[in-house]
C-alpha cells in the first residue's frame, strides 16, 4: 500500500462555475503508477463543493445553479452577510450541502466512473479565487520489473 | 493492509426509487476476511446516489420522494432535457447533490452503522437500468491460523 | 501503512445544532503519531450529517437552519411521522442529504483544510440524544527513532 498527496491549483470565477477536473486526477494516478484504489478528492475552503455531474453545457450552464438559486439564493440578505459585512452567505450553504470531500476507485489504473459522470469542482463564492484542490491516492502500485 | 474491488448488479426502476445494500455490503466484508478498515461504496453513474437512510416504507416511497421533488422536480423544461431531448434533467441534479460516493467504516468484521441507518443506492434516472455498485475495501484481515 | 478507529461521543440539543469537531479529530491525528494519510469521520445514526462549514455564529445560528428549514421543515406531516407516531421525519431527510460520511486528507499530522473550514457535525433529530462520531484514521506514521 502506498500513500501519497497532490494539489492541483486554478484561477474561478466563482458564481458557481464548474470544473471537470477528472483528467488531471487520472494523470496523477498514472503518474504515480498506482493500480488498485482510491483517489480522494477535497475542496479547501468553505465555499467551494466537490461531487459528479455529466459535463455538459445545459446542466453547467443553466439547471445547476437554477437549482442552487431556488435552496440558497445568492443576494439573499443571509445573517452571515449582515455580521461580516460579506455577500457570500449562500457560497457558504451550497457548499455544506455539495459537500467537500470525494472519492472515486480505480483497478488497474483507471478510474471507475460512469460514461457520462464526471469529477467536478464547484466554485460558489462571489469574486475570481485561487483555488485548491486536494488528491490523496492511496492504494497499490505497479511491481517494479526485475 | 489489503485493498479489494467488487462489483453490485442489479435492476431497477428509476424515478427515486431506493434500494437497501447494506447486506451486500456486509456480506462481503466477511467474504474477504476483513477485520478493521473502510467499505467505499460508489454509484458508477451521474443519474444515480448513494448515502444513508432509515429504510422504512413511509421515508422510502413517499418523503424522500417529495423531497426530491421540491427542489429539483420531473418534468420541469430543464435545458439539460432540451438540449439532448432527454427527460432526466432532474435525475442529474439529484445526483449531483445526494453524492455518488459513500464510505462507511467497520471493526471486526462489522459495519459501524446506526439501529436505523442503512446504505442506500437510488435510482433518479426516468426509466429501467441494469446498475453497478462498486465496493472497494481496506482494510486489515484475519490473521491466517498457523 | 497503520489504521485506527476511535469514538467521539457527545451530547446533543437536536434541531439541527452544529457542532465544530475539527480540535478532535486533529488531537487524535497528534496523539496516534500520523503523518499522512486520511481521516474518514462518520456520523453513527440516520438523522444526523457531517460536512465543512464556516463556524460563524450568522451561519450556524440562523443562515444553515432556515436552508434546511426550506427544505425539509419541521412539522410538516411526513408519513415517516404518521407511520411511526414520531417527529422527526425531517431529521431523516436532512440527513440523506447532508451525507454521515466525510474525510479529510493529512499531511505531516496536519488536516488540510481552508482558514474558514471546520469539520462539521449537525443533530438534525427533535431530541437530545447522546451521539457518537467514528473516527478512522489510515496512513502512515512517524518512524520509531533508533
């Protein structure tokens, strides 16, 4: 068993813009040569989520945050806004709901996902961040060749 | 420390309909000798969920149901639906919310879980699927007898 | 690679009141000697959740309950309640949402997490109760010095 720990670092737009991160958590597993386990998948901070969505413009564009809007509607005059002098209460919602951590499995390699299910970043804060993403892989490698 | 991957099978009927594998889960944890470590149990699929619940007729085939469709209802003219003339927009951002990855940790062989709190694996999706649950365990195993 | 599982228990007011776990799950990272690796922290019972969250009182006093309040209100007549002669339909529906399972990755015995970003427990249920966390923690340890 082997364990080892990697960042992955872009520039959001925040609003609930969404990332497909997914090729670079397969590149790190390639990377590293791992064969059998799991990848997880954290968001540091707290107004950001991680989960799985088919990425496709309709539901990354539009009925995503239409969903979100309709729970945790950004502009709402939330107690976290009025204490902090913020406006990013409902960041701060939707990201507690998402949640921030993940985990996808793989065998031999590859990731075990669905033909249309992605890894996917969320940024739900209301200004450009500089954003982290946490990918711990744990599990075993290739045998080195005698 | 070992690591195992095994795959669910099974049919189902979509439309938030809710299934209990926490035998399944259970049954292979004692299959594979496992004493202490985590089950990772993941939806493959972006129409699909996993978490917990208490699986009792009342929750499972009319409150979670409502739920759902409160905030992310059927039938609603989701661009997603429009796009790819699709009807499971809904199904989507189910998903995206309830999570597809779960873990739950086990000592001796068991599963630490409440009296009343069951794995889940539903089904958003608007029409019949053949589905897979993938189970992943790590974990430590009996010591073999000399 | 080690593991290790450990009980945090509490006592709890119900109505979705937050608890920030984070000292304890970094103490028993500390007092266990872990350098890297992951904790998986899990809520045993179905009607509780564990997420991250800003623990700010505006957020964790009104802004999280009035979302979960939209949602999935106290008081409303789900047929968990009518079926079992209970009250806390609600706290079960919270709780398939939130999620009862979370991990956070470390390094060098440190949790990585954002400045604002606790570790989260929420008692969604219409009762105290006394609670129990499950803690498991797996990587690899400090080397014993010769």
């Amino acid at each position: 068993m082997h364990i080892s720990t990697h960042t992955l670092s872009f520039s959001t737009g925040g609003h609930t813009q969404i990332y497909d991160i997914t090729e670079e958590v397969q590149a790190l597993i390639e990377q590293q040569g791992y064969m059998e386990g799991q990848a997880g998948v954290y968001a540091i901070g707290s107004t950001a989520g991680i989960s799985t969505l088919e990425y496709e413009p309709g539901l990354v564009k539009q009925d995503v945050r239409a969903m979100y809007q309709h729970f945790a509607p950004y502009g709402h005059p939330y107690r976290h806004n009025q204490t902090w002098g913020d406006d990013n209460g409902a960041a701060h919602l939707r990201s507690l709901l998402t949640g921030t951590s993940f985990h996808a499995p793989f065998v031999q390699g590859r990731l075990l996902l669905g033909t249309w299910q992605q890894i996917v970043f969320i940024d739900f804060d209301t200004r450009p961040r500089n954003r982290r993403v946490v990918v711990q892989l744990m599990g075993s490698k290739k045998e080195a060749q005698g």
